[in-house]
C-alpha cells in the first residue's frame, strides 16, 4: 500500500512536469537553446527541492495553485542550471547525468554554458510572472538569489574546488555541504513557509528540519559515490575519492559517515515533533526521510 507521500508526489510530480515543459516551451528563444535547456530540466530526477514547497503548501492548507507551481518550478529551473555546470570540463567533468549523457556531451560546451545562464536567469522571471503580491514576490526572488549565489550554492562549489588541494576539518566540510548542497534545500523550506504562512515558531522548526535534512542529504550523496555502482545513480561513481574530494566516507571512513547521516535524521525528526507539537501536520515531510531508509540503520 502505497503511503501518503507517495501519492502526493505521483500526483504533484505530473503536475510539476507538465508546467516545466509548458512554461520552456512558451520561451521566445533560439531553439537550440530552448532544447538544450529542456533536455536537462526533463532528464527526470527526485524533485526533492520543489515537492518540498509543494509539500509544506500542502501542510499548512495552502492551495497549490499555478503560483505555487511556478515558485517550485523555478526552484528546479535554477537546480537544473547548476547541475549542468557542475558537469562541464572546468567542474566535475562529468559524462553522464541520470543516466544520459551531460548537456556539453550532447550540445557542445559552448551551448551547455548558455542552457545554464538561461535555466538561471528564467528562475527569476518565473516568480516574476506570477500573481503574487509584490511583497512575496521580492522576498522569494531575495532569498533564491541569496542561496543560490556567493552567499550560498556558488560558495560552496569555489571552496569544494578549492578544498581538493586540503584536507578539510569535519567544521569546514559541513560549512562548504551547508552552501553547495544545503542553501537550496533550506530556500525550499523557507519558500514553502512564506507561501504558506506559517507561525514564527513553525517556521524556524521547518528551517531547522531543512537544515538537518540537507546535511543528511549530502552525506547520503557522498556515501552513494562509495557503495553505489554507475548503473544506480546515473553517473559515474567513486571519482570523489579519485580525485581526493573531501567527503564523509574520505574524511571519518564510511561507518564514521554512516553515523553522521543517522545524527542528521535524528535532528530532521526532531524538528518533525516539535512542528507536530505547534499542530502543524507533518506526514509529507516525514515522508522525505524515507529517501534514506535503504542505507540510514547501516
């Protein structure tokens, strides 16, 4: 029997499709690069970072709605962009991505670059065009801009490049994982929160929940690049220890990993009871955990 995330997430990940295909294909652009950018945006994925959204909009009573969709949307939009740009030469140097080759490996170099500056600059006018009040609207493209930038994700992307040439202590790889892979999550969190209007004290327990949930992630990604094989992920594994990243596994070994990862789902669950206790449902986010259940009681 399939559970209550599960349906959620077959019926808004349709939906979420549907308005990601819509909304590229409504773009007045070069058409080159209108397929270049679906081609990454439709290469499939968990959407862990719009359902979340979805998820607290659906939590706090939220209708989910073409604006909502869209705020979601855009989330992926700007993701997608800076998965695409990981791939290239300069970065990971990646050939594959779930499962197909990486957007340089299909359009060449040059319109892998320009996929990414459009999938990152059609994030925004996304939340432009909706119907939100302009309060809302300012708000969500701030804090998108903020965790996306050199302030967030683009920050942590510099010290992962650079920390290849040190060894990080277990402070710093959680500070550089808080920015590259955390920011994005928490915004989730936050997004969700602001369209839905939660109490103060709810919303720092959601941010609390995205803080812990995107550590775990990130843990989980790194334990994956050790135990999982190129078929399963869709890329190519154990390059992080190839290239002397600094990684769970690589930093305390792979039980040392293993037990961070249950630390960071304690506290997302931690952060679940206290939100229950606030009366806010949590079954959909509780849900999210369970992208952890094959590996978390290792």
């Amino acid at each position: 029997m399939k559970s209550e995330f599960e349906h959620f997430q077959e019926q808004h990940l349709t939906h979420l499709n549907k308005y990601l295909e819509m909304y590229l294909s409504r773009l007045n652009g070069e058409q080159t690069l209108k397929d270049a950018m679906f081609y990454s945006v439709s290469a499939g994925g968990k959407r862990i970072r719009p359902m979340l959204i979805l998820a607290i909009c659906n939590e706090t009573k939220r209708k989910i709605d073409e604006d909502v969709y869209a705020v979601a949307g855009s989330l992926e939009l700007l993701h997608t962009y800076s998965l695409i740009h990981d791939d290239l030469p300069e970065m990971d140097n990646d050939d594959l991505r779930r499962g197909q080759l990486t957007n340089h490996k299909k359009f060449g170099q040059a319109i892998a670059v320009l996929a990414g500056d459009g999938l990152l600059t059609t994030a925004f006018e996304c939340i432009g065009n909706t119907k939100l009040n302009d309060s809302i609207k300012a708000k969500l493209m701030t804090a998108l801009a903020k965790a996306a930038g050199p302030q967030g994700m683009v920050s942590g992307q510099v010290a992962d490049i650079e920390g290849e040439k040190k060894h990080l202590t277990l402070a710093e790889l959680q500070l550089l994982h808080q920015r590259k892979t955390g920011a994005l999550i928490a915004y989730a969190c936050d997004a969700g929160s602001l369209l839905g209007g939660v109490s103060t004290e709810q919303q720092k327990e959601i941010h609390q929940f995205a803080m812990a949930f995107g550590l775990a992630f990130q843990i989980y990604d790194d334990i994956l690049d050790v135990v999982s094989t190129e078929k399963q992920l869709g890329k190519a594994v154990h390059k992080d220890q190839f290239e002397h990243k600094n990684t769970y596994p690589e930093l305390m070994g792979l039980d040392g990993a293993y037990h961070q990862l249950n630390e960071a789902l304690f506290k997302a669950q931690c952060s679940l009871k206290s939100l229950g206790q606030l009366g806010m449902k949590t079954e959909l986010l509780s849900g999210f955990l369970d992208y952890f259940a094959r590996r978390k009681n290792k």
